[in-house]
C-alpha cells in the first residue's frame, strides 16, 4: 500500500505521538500547516485518521494594557492617594498628589465606584471600606499576561485567574484585552489507520506539475498527481476577436450569398449622376441639398457614362422620355449630374450593377432587351450630413440589394426580406406602405423585438420604377432595398449608442461574445 | 421631415359624416394601413394670439412663448395670449409626396375612400370665371423669373379661428412640401372686398426695386412709415430678410396688383396688409405664383380642394390667366387619364386580380375609373384627383391598388428562380486577413471613414496627402476628408483605451480613399490592413514578427527596406516592398506621436495594402 508522503509522514507521526494536535504536527514534521492540514483531512476522508475538532478561546493584552502590566492602574493610584490624605480629597487636588493628569483621574471615578472602593461626594473623593489592597482579577490577569504571552482560559484558571471576573472588569476598558476564538484539530488513529500501519505502508512522492523528466523515465508511476481544488476560479483569458459589428456585417453578407446574390461594390466618391439621378431623383430634391448631402471639392468633377444613356435619363426627368412616365417637366443639367457627392446610399451599388447587368457580356450574351434574372447585393459606408448623436454619425452602412426577376413582385419582395431577417434570427416581420422616389410600390421593413416588445423600423424597399430601370434596359421588374445595419447591429449587441460601434473600448472589444453575430 | 398635428375630431366628422365607420381607437392602424407615418396620438392645446394666428403644443410643449406669425412674446404681453381649449391630434409625419392628404379635408377624403364610405373620383364645381390676371411678359425673363402663376375666387366663405389655422397650415405644408420653401410655389390668400374684383384686370408683373411702396403684412396702414419699396422689404422686414435668397440674382421684382393698382402681394415674399384675410372676410381672391404651371396648379388644386371638403358651403370661381401666349383657365380640375393594363398590377403586386376588382381597389385611392367592360377585361381607363402630384406613371396607379388591397393580406414568397451566388474576392482576401490577425492575438476595430487634416496629418507631424478625398461642405471641422490611413483610427483607439490592461494588439482591415483623375468618379478605395501594439516591452521586433506571419499566411512575399518616416523612431521604421513597389511600413512609433495621443507606453505599429499584397501573393 502506497500513500502520498505528506500522508505518509502525518500517518506514521500521530501513530508515535499518539493524539496529535495539528499545529504541533506541523512544527513536528518541519512542514507548513496547510498541507499538514490537507493530509489529515485525505486520511480522514480514507478513514485512517479521525480529526476532532473543539473550540477555545485564546486570550493575549491589547496594546493600551501593556504599560500595567509593571505599574498599577490608575484607581490603585488614587485609592494611594486617598489614603495618604486621610481618606479623602478634592478630586481637583488630586492630579497633583500622583502622576496622573485630571483625564486620568476623571476617568477612574466610575471604576472607582463600580469596585467599590471610593464615591464621590460633591467636589470630594472619598474612599469607602469596601477597598481591597488584595490584587483584583483584572490585575491578576494583566500580571498573568504580561510580555505578550498568550494564553488559554485552562492555562490561566491553573495559575489561579479568576478568567470571567477579570474579562468583566476590563470591558470597559478598550484595547486592554483581545480574546479570539480558535478551533484545536487534534487527529487520531482509527482502527483502519492502525491496520494499515500493521500491514505495511509506504510513502510516495506527491507532485503537481507532471514533468517531462517523469514522463520519459516512468517515474509518474512511483508519484501521486496531486489533486487540485477543479472548482477555484481561473485567471481571464481573451481570444483575438473580429469586432462585433464586422462578425454582423459578415453574417448578413453570408445570409445573402447562401441566398444566391452576388457581391457587388461602388466608389464611395460617386457621381451625382449615379447617386440621384439615374435613381430618378429629380435635381431639385431635397435630398440633394447641401442642407443632406456631402458634396466633394476634390476631386472637383465625375465622369458620366456613354452619351445615350446620359440622353435616356434626361428625357426620363424632362418629359419621361419612352418610359411612359410624365417626367418631372423641367430642365435636366447635365453639369449638375458631373457633380461629385460622398454616396448617399448603396443604391448608387445597385444601380450601377443594373446598369451593368443589362449590357450583354461574354458570360450572359443576351440581347439587352431581356436579360438574364440577377440577385445583387452590397454592404458598405454611406454618408449623410448628419450631426452626431447616440444614434447618428455621418457615415454608417447599409446592405442594399436588388433581385431582376420577371416573377418579381410585391409579394416576393416581402418574401425575400422576410427570408432575409428569418435568417439573421428575427423571425417576425412586418411591412407597411411607404413613399420613395424611385420605387413603386414601396414598403417599409418593421422588425419585432420580443425583448423590447415593439417594431423597429430597419429600412425602406420596394420595386424600382419604370423610369429607373427602363432607360438602363432593364424590361424585368427590379426589387430593391436599402437597410441600415448599425441599428441591426446595435440591437443585436444591446448597444445604446452607435459610437460604441466606432469608439470601442478595451473592454467591449474583449468581452462581446464571440458566438453573437 | 416635418411634423404636422392632424385634429381628429374634425377628421372624424368629415370621415364618418353622420354615420359611424370609424372612432379614435381605429385611427392608428387605418393610418398605417394607409401608409401615413404616425408619430403618435396626443392631446394638444390651441392657443390664439390677438394677430389670429392659432398656435397648437402638446402637454409637453406647454404654452407658446411666442407667437411665430407676429413675433410677439407672450411673456411681455400674456393679455395678447388666449387659450382655446383642447384639441386630440394624430401627430403625422408629413410626406413630401402626397400633400393632397396633410390637411383634414384631404386626409378625410383619402380616409373616406379608403374605408369604403364614398370611393371613386370626387368632383368640386367651379363657377365660370368673371376675373382675369393679365401675367407681364417680363415675368418669364430672367432679370424676374417667377413666371407662373394660377388663381382663384372663393366666394361664400366663412372663418372662425380652426378655419383660418387650417388655412395657414395648409398654406406652410404647400410651401414645404410642393413650394420647396416657397421658390418653387408660393401661395397667397387676399380679402377680395378689400379689392377692386369688378373693374379691369389684376396684373402679375414686375417692379424695380423702388418703384413704389405698400404696406407689408404685419405693419399698421396708419404708420407712414410702414409703407416700403420692395427693396425695403427685403431688408428691414422680417419674412424679406428670411426669404430674400429668393430674389438675390434679380433685378426686378414680382408683383401682384388689382386693376386699381392695389398691390396684393410682392411673391414669393410677402402680401400687403391692407388685403389680409380676417375673420370677416367673406370673398377670397387665392393665387400661386412659382417657376412651373404643373406646380402652381397642383398647389392650387390641393389648396382648394382641401378647403372645399372642410368648408362645403364655399363656392370656388375660376380666373382667367392671361399668358402673353394665350389664356389659361385656372383652377382645372381636369382629371388625367390613364391607361392601366391589368395584368401587369397583378403581376407586379404579385396577387391574382380581375378588372373589376383592380377597379375597386383604385376607386378607393379616389382615382374614377371607368366600368370595366367585364372580369376579362385587360385594361382600365383611370381618372386620376387632378390634386395628385405623385401619379406620374401607370406604376403609381398600382401602387395605389397595393395599398387599398393590403400589404398584411399579400402572402411572402421567393422568386423561384435559381441564381448563384458569388463573393467578391478582396472580402474573402479580408476574412483572411482578419483570421490571421485574431488568430495571433489581436482584437478588431472599425474607425470612422470620415477624418480631418489635423487628425490624420498634423497631430503626427505627416505632410497632408494631396490624394485625401476633402469634402466641399463639412458638417463638422473633425470629419473633412476621407481616410488615406486606417493607423490614425487605430492609434486614435489605443489612446481612449489607456486606462485598461496591457498589452494591447489591435487591427483594422478596411478601405481608405484616394483621389486618383484615372478613376471614373476622381476617386478610388483600396483595402488596407493595419496593426498597432502598445505594452510595456512592445518593441520593433514584435511588430515585425506580426508582419512576418501576415505576409506568410497571405503566400506573398514582403521585403523590408530601412527608411525614415515622419512619426518613427529613427532607425526603427522599414517600408514594406511586394510585387516590386512599396505596400506599406511598420515600425516603432516617436515618442511625439505618442505624447500627441496621451500614450505612455511603447506602441509598434503596421500598415500595408492588402489589395497590393494579395496581387503580389498572386504574381508569385
């Protein structure tokens, strides 16, 4: 039979002492008491030891009792005094008969009175014949104490000090006595622990770390792993981590790839021919105003595409051109569409992927009149005057998409949003009709929140008009939306301001769990 | 956008008309059904200012302390202040598109149509015209270009304080929404008794600046000091000083008179006192002037057949407009017609729908349509409100039929069909990117695109790069260009984070923008990845070991060159070479740099193009 040394070595010690107590043990093995401790309380759980535990009080002088221990407290003085004067004396007189100050002595009257020994009467102290010159059980237990001894009720009781007298009298004196209770482990030999000592027991080295040296020589054979304490806390460890709003904007790339969309892109630096105009939005929009949107003084000027497209979309504007649209009815400024703006929307993505998907390639050489059904999508910054608040910044980002089909429809637009939010784990959708300028119909996108219990609207969609897609080649209808992602985003991390997202702190960066997206 | 309180009660009486189709509690989700934005339902409280002007606040708002018509404030002269009682409102957020539907006669009657009560086209009657506007020449020239303008007589009229706010309501809502804040449309409304309405034709036509005077709404006829020039107008009276950009590149100035000469209005600016509209006004002349006849009709359409529905009693009477190219008869009420294809609507609505049902549904939007020759039929005929400014194409007719159909009662589907989908390259090069970078330890962040000169060149000592992309009308002096570098965002970053544990290894991987005349807009993006460490012992050696894994778990190839950088410790910064042109730097940060951020510790820091890179990794 193997034990673990410090079992061992316990095991072996309480069998020569006999009952051990285990602050003694230690001292005995030259071991620190808590894996003395720890290997008493293995053996008792094997049933080789038992630990008797019992409690007791401890009993050592408080830093303000020390300097009595050689001089007499201060009643013993004045009851001097009085004596020396006859019995009794001004109390005002007294300070100056002895070495205490009128403090001292204004204290004392009350213990004074409490043992008996002197009352005050008036201005006057005088001593009563219940005076003692036999030490009391607080100086006997000060005396007992003295030098910083410290001492067990047991111990002083056999010195003959009357403990619970002396603990009364000193109560009303702070820092003269400090009393602790402290438990007495003593350990002792079972029968088990005695039947294995008679069979034969020895010792085996008891290890933590498990070494490559036990590892190559075998000798983890010959050593007891040491058990741990498996429920403690551990030290906090991080992973690297994609920012939490990144993990988002992949999750809603990954949604609309599993959907079949293809990724497109646009510069963020976009004419306003692309922006507003090829999206029908009149030039005098509102939208356009430099009140909303950030025009750009370098680079100064765009280029616009082929001559006949330009041509195509200012008749649309002018008078509807053949989209068999009335028009805006005024006069279209080709100077104005050269204008550069910081991009507005990630429309100005899916427009140009329109432009582009009507213009047969080698891939899909149809004829432009009827091209092939397209999926689109495109996640990426867009920018709006905007003043900064808890929910605003002048750039945030939106996914846009759009979906040539000639089943599109208004229920199929509903359909593939709702598709899309299902999938990116909000299951309830709702629509309502809206206005925008280049779609019709068009419909606002509403999520529920169940933890909030409220709609939330997230972006605005519809199917683009005829005057968009129809100068461009388009003959199929257009789906299209435009969704904000900070919001999702910011609703998926519990976030209350969207400059969490841009200013993130240590902290957030570390902790935002990793498995929300 | 803007706000407007809707009065329900008068809403209600004007929907229900005796009968009861619909209560307050029914209002919110009609709304929405309707596709009109509700802010909220709330209780308001009217209060009048002796100038009549009507002012409505919420509980929240509490009393006026002004009065925003005359200026006057009511903490000096709360004698001039009256409380009209209480008003429940539908807090609507105003549309740009459809303002035939933000009074509560137009609301009403949309409401009305949609509800079933009375569907179809509504017609108002106009009296024959007895008055003419003879419109100068000079009006379509550019020295006082406001050419346009439509008019109207409205007899039989009765104000009390709701009508004349409602008036004036409807008036602010036009300039906004159809007016462009009165350049495109401004409206005016005259007491027409105070006006020579029998004798020779009123005329629109131009003034130089000094050419005469009158006296401005809001100043007393007996101050002969109140009557100004025009030019005065604009510079001492308060709306002309706030709507004098209107007039700026002209020389003269538009101006409506009676026969007599009696000025009515200087538009789009300001109307004359002497011709204000007053509780006791029984006969209204109403005109709008502005820069297109499709703009100034519409408005006037929407304003009179607004006021009609509320006011049944009015009698509208049109006015001849004398064009020097000929004569116009204005209010027209003329529907537009259109041509629907039925098939089409239910395609793109994605519902099955016959002709007579189409029909139903556009008869409840108030579009008259005529009957339908049957279930087969494949088009219709459709009337459009000639107060409609939205309808420019048969596709808002469907969008029309969408709305009265339902949007909660279309049943979501998919296309069926099949596509396949694909990834742009540079953001599967990206999600490699960033793997790496988590995978040695770093924590991701996403700055803002947007910076300024100083925060992205001067607080680090860096020339300004003529490539930053700057923006002509900044709203704010930190975000005037676009980035050029994501290190500023990053080290930006570390330096709000100084109070937590170290080290910190951060990365971006994100695009900065250049200005570049190859490119179609002037500008291009280019992906860029960058890393910042700061810590106790961070030093070259460890950004460099960083760069090291990068290039290798990218397959590229990265060549360090020793180079001196502003920003960099001498003798600590290399340029990073791929492909055989530069990609980028790294290096150890002077001590400078990271006094100007507040660092107290050493930070190593890496920037390269990843676009360059992965075109490397790929050469090779």
């Amino acid at each position: 039979m193997h034990l673990p040394e410090m079992q061992f070595n316990v095991l072996r010690a309480v069998a020569n002492a006999g009952t051990s107590e285990l602050t003694e043990l230690a001292r005995a093995l030259a071991a620190d008491q808590s894996p003395v401790a720890a290997a008493c309380l293995a053996l008792q759980d094997a049933g080789y030891l038992s630990v008797r535990e019992s409690e007791f009080d401890e009993f050592r002088l408080g830093p303000d009792a020390e300097p009595f221990a050689a001089a007499p407290l201060p009643e013993r003085v004045i009851v001097g005094v009085l004596k020396a004067a006859g019995g009794r004396c001004r109390i005002t007189d007294i300070p100056s008969h002895c070495p205490l100050n009128a403090g001292q002595v204004g204290q004392s009257l009350r213990l004074l009175a409490q043992r008996g020994w002197a009352r005050k009467e008036a201005d006057t102290l005088v001593l009563l014949d219940g005076f003692s010159e036999a030490a009391q059980p607080d100086e006997a237990l000060i005396r007992a104490l003295a030098g910083g001894r410290v001492a067990r009720r047991e111990q002083l009781a056999a010195q003959g000090v009357d403990v619970a007298a002396a603990a009364e009298l000193l109560k009303p004196r702070k820092g003269f006595l400090v009393v602790k209770g402290r438990t007495d482990r003593r350990a002792e030999l079972t029968d088990a622990g005695r039947a294995l000592l008679a069979a034969g027991v020895s010792a085996r080295r008891s290890v933590t770390q498990l070494t490559p040296d036990l590892l190559a020589d075998g000798g983890w054979r010959q050593v007891e792993l040491q058990p741990y304490d498996v429920t403690l806390a551990a030290r906090t460890l991080y992973p690297g981590k994609e920012h939490a709003f990144q993990r988002t904007l992949e999750k809603v790339r990954r949604v609309f790839l599993e959907m079949g969309f293809t990724e497109i892109v646009s510069p963020w630096v976009e004419s306003s021919f692309w922006d507003f105009d090829a999206l029908f939005q009149p030039q005098d929009h509102p939208a356009r105003d430099m009140q909303d949107t950030f025009y750009v003084a370098r680079p100064a000027r765009t280029q616009l595409p082929d001559d006949q497209l330009v041509e195509r979309i200012r008749r649309t504007h002018e008078d509807g051109g053949d989209t068999g649209s009335t028009g805006w009815r005024y006069r279209w400024s080709r100077e104005m569409a050269h204008k550069p703006v910081l991009r507005t929307h990630t429309t100005a993505a899916t427009i140009r992927a329109l432009a582009a998907h009507a213009r047969p390639t080698a891939a899909r050489p149809l004829a432009p009149s009827a091209p092939s059904p397209g999926k689109y999508f495109v996640i990426g910054p867009v920018y709006r005057r905007e003043t900064v608040d808890y929910k605003h910044l002048p750039v945030f980002h939106q996914v846009d998409g759009i979906v040539v089909d000639p089943h599109a429809s208004l229920a199929t637009l509903l359909g593939t949003l709702a598709a899309f939010y299902g999938k990116m784990g909000f299951p309830k959708v709702r629509f309502r009709p809206s206005f925008f300028p280049y779609t019709e119909p068009s419909a606002e996108v509403f999520l529920y929140l169940e933890h909030r219990q409220e709609w939330v609207e997230m972006g605005g969609s519809g199917i683009f008009r005829p005057e968009v897609t129809l100068p461009l080649g388009i003959r199929d209808r257009v789906l299209a939306w435009g969704l904000g992602l900070e919001r999702l985003a910011m609703m998926i991390h519990n976030l209350k301001s969207i400059g969490d997202l841009y200013f993130a702190t240590m902290p957030w960066l570390r902790e935002a769990p990793l498995s929300r997206a | 956008m803007p706000i407007i309180n809707m009065p329900l009660d008068l809403l209600l009486r004007l929907v229900n008309a005796g009968r009861k189709v619909i209560d307050e509690s029914q209002v919110a989700k009609t709304l929405d059904h309707m596709g009109v934005e509700l802010e909220e339902l709330a209780t308001t409280r009217a209060f009048a200012c002796t100038c009549e002007n009507v002012i409505d606040r919420t509980e929240a708002q509490g009393e006026p302390l002004n009065c925003p018509k005359c200026g006057c404030d009511f903490r000096e002269r709360p004698d001039r202040l009256r409380p009209l009682g209480q008003n429940h409102v539908a807090r609507l957020n105003l549309l740009a598109v459809r303002p035939d539907i933000f009074d509560p006669g137009g609301m009403a009657r949309y409401m009305r149509g949609f509800l079933g009560v009375r569907t179809g086209l509504v017609e108002y009657p106009v009296a024959p015209p007895k008055l003419a506007v003879q419109v100068d020449p000079c009006l379509g020239r550019d020295e006082s270009y406001r050419p346009n303008i439509a008019c109207a007589v409205l007899r039989n009229v009765h104000l009390d304080n709701e009508r004349i706010k409602l008036l004036m309501n409807l008036q602010e809502d036009l300039h906004w929404a159809l007016g462009r804040d009165r350049k495109l449309a401004s409206i005016g409304v005259y007491d027409l008794e105070r006006l020579n309405g029998r004798g020779p034709a009123f005329r629109y036509r131009a003034v130089e600046p000094e050419e005469l005077r009158f006296v401005p709404l809001g100043f007393s006829p007996a101050d002969p000091a109140a009557s100004l020039t025009p030019r005065d107008i604009l510079t001492r009276h308060k709306t002309g000083v706030a709507y004098a950009h209107l007039l700026a590149k002209f020389s003269a100035y538009p101006l409506l008179t009676d026969g007599d000469g009696t000025v009515l209005s200087m538009p789009p600016i300001i109307n004359s006192e002497a011709t204000r509209v007053t509780m006791k006004t029984r006969q209204c002349f109403v005109d709008v002037t502005g820069l297109a006849q499709r703009t100034v009709d519409r408005a006037l359409n929407i304003l009179l057949s607004g006021l009609k529905e509320v006011m049944p009693e009015l009698e509208i009477e049109a006015v001849n407009i004398d064009y020097p190219s000929g004569r116009l008869v204005t209010p027209d009420f003329t529907p537009a017609r259109m041509s629907l294809d039925v098939q089409t609507a239910a395609d793109t609505i994605g519902v099955a729908l016959d002709a007579p049902a189409l029909a139903a549904l556009l008869e409840r939007m108030g579009h008259g349509v005529e009957p339908p020759a049957g279930p087969r039929a494949t088009s219709l005929s459709v009337r459009v409100p000639a107060w409609r400014n939205d309808v420019m194409h048969p596709v808002d007719l469907i969008e029309d039929a969408a709305i009265a159909f339902g949007y909660d009662k279309l049943t979501p589907r998919l296309v069926p069909t099949f596509t396949v989908g694909a990834p742009r390259a540079i953001e599967e090069h990206s999600t490699v990117a960033r793997r790496i970078f988590t995978g040695l330890g770093f924590h991701q962040v996403m700055t803002l695109p947007l910076t300024s000169e100083l925060a992205a060149f001067d607080k680090w000592g860096v020339p300004h790069d003529p490539r930053a992309v700057q923006i002509e009308n900044p709203i704010s002096s930190e975000q005037t260009i676009c980035r050029v570098s994501l290190l500023p965002g990053v080290i930006e970053t570390l330096a709000i984070n100084k109070q937590y544990d170290l080290p910190q290894y951060l990365f971006e991987v994100g695009d900065c923008c250049f200005a570049d005349p190859a490119a179609e807009t002037g500008a291009r993006e280019e992906r860029y990845a960058a890393a910042a460490m700061i810590g106790t012992h961070v030093g070259f050696a460890d950004i460099r070991a960083v760069a090291d894994a990068f290039a290798r778990e990218m397959n590229a190839t990265l060549e360090f060159r020793p180079v001196s950088l502003p920003g960099f410790i001498p003798g600590r910064a290399a340029s990073l070479h791929a492909g055989g042109e530069q990609i980028g730097s790294l290096g150890e940060l002077h001590p400078e740099c990271l006094e100007a951020a507040g660092l107290r510790h050493a930070v190593a820091v890496l920037e390269l193009s990843l676009e360059r890179l992965v075109a490397a990794a790929v050469a090779d």
